[in-house]
C-alpha cells in the first residue's frame, strides 16, 4: 500500500480523479440538475419497473454475462419485488435468475467458447492445461470467492476450465446467496425507509464478507 502512495504516478492520477470530480459536479450544475431531481428520476425508473416486474428478472438473467455490476440489479430487484411479493421472495427471485445467469454462462463458456479458444491457441501449438481433479473444489472456490474478479469472469474462467458442472453449481450456489439476499433486503428496505431491515441486508452482507475471508485464509 505504502509502494502506491509513494508511485510517481500516484499525485498525477489524484489531480485528475479530483478534476474530473469538479467537472462532472460543474456539468450537472449547469443542467440544473439537484437531489429533488435526481429523486424524481429514480422514483420514475421504479414506477416504470414496478409495472414490467419481468425486467429486472430478465436483466440479471443477461446483464451479469457481461461487465455489469451484478449488486446494482439486486438492489434494484430488492426496491421492485421487495414491496410487491416480500424480502425473502424478493431474494428467491432474484437468487432464481442469478442460478440461470451463472448456469447458462458455465455452459456458453465450456462448449462453444472453449472451442473457440482451442482452435486460436492451436495456431501457435499451445494447448490448454487440464486442471487436476484433486485441486478442482480448491480452484472453484477460491477463483469464485476471491475479490476482484469480475462476477462474469469467474463463470467464463470455470466453464472454460472444464470444472464439472455438479461443484461449480454447489460452490456458486453457496457463494452467491447470502450476497444475494443482502444486496436485495437492502434495496427494498433502504427505499421503503424500513433501516431496521436495512440492518438485516447489511448484517448478511458483513456475514458473507467474514465468511468469504475466512475461507480464503483456510485454503491459503
């Protein structure tokens, strides 16, 4: 952390973080924009997904296949389906289009990317590694769990490494429920003003948190 701080590129980037702050805060003042506006905004988007509740469901089934922030359609999900159907049917929900999202995924990236893939690298005479049985549950767990990796990555890179489909499904599962739970209880709570609910969603998110990093420093 320190070798950052100390980066001679570490000022520069800084001064241009801080510029680009100042121009975004100078553009939407000029547009007149402010907190009432952006409230109307926000309040219009969920009048109109409140009525098409089939959106979002379809979005988190799609979105995440690609650079999408995953935690922003479950705290969406949370604020449509929390009202309408409740915090835990929210989440199953939800939890319902993340499985298809991370399964469908899998199998894109084991057959048809896969081949993909080996037809390129066979050009310059390289071929994929195999992964070893004994260290696949250890690779699964600590590729899904790991922070940093993008949430549609971690299912192109285990598909592609050909992780049977029984642990990637288990380990996913488990990976991703709690964080589901959490993003959706605190999206629906924190619009519905409800905060002693919020605090349920947060305390899922923190368990999660802990329990992810616990496992790490264990297979570490």
């Amino acid at each position: 952390m320190k070798a950052i701080f100390k980066h001679r590129l570490f000022l520069p980037a800084l001064a241009v973080c801080f510029a680009l702050g100042l121009l975004g805060v100078f553009v939407a003042w000029k547009l007149g924009l402010n907190v009432e506006t952006l409230k109307g905004w926000i309040g219009s988007l969920v009048d109109y997904l409140e009525e098409r509740p089939a959106l979002i469901f379809i979005a988190i089934v799609i979105l995440p296949s690609m650079p999408f922030p995953v935690s922003v359609l479950l705290l969406a999900a949370g604020v449509v389906y929390g009202e309408r159907y409740g915090p835990f049917y929210a989440g199953l929900i939800a939890l319902t289009a993340i499985i298809i999202n991370f399964s469908w995924t899998y199998w894109f990236a084991r057959f048809p990317a896969r081949r993909m893939v080996e037809r390129i690298v066979r050009k310059f005479d390289v071929e994929i590694p195999e992964l070893p049985k004994q260290h696949v549950m250890s690779f699964t767990l600590v590729f899904r769990i790991t922070p940093g990796i993008p949430f549609f990555l971690q299912n192109y890179v285990l598909g592609l490494a050909r992780v049977p489909f029984r642990t990637y499904f288990i380990v996913s599962l488990l990976a991703q429920t709690a964080w589901t739970f959490g993003f959706v209880i605190s999206g629906g709570a924190i619009f519905e003003g409800n905060f002693g609910l919020a605090i349920t969603g947060c305390c899922l998110l923190t368990v999660a948190t802990l329990i992810t990093q616990s496992v790490r420093k264990r297979l570490s």
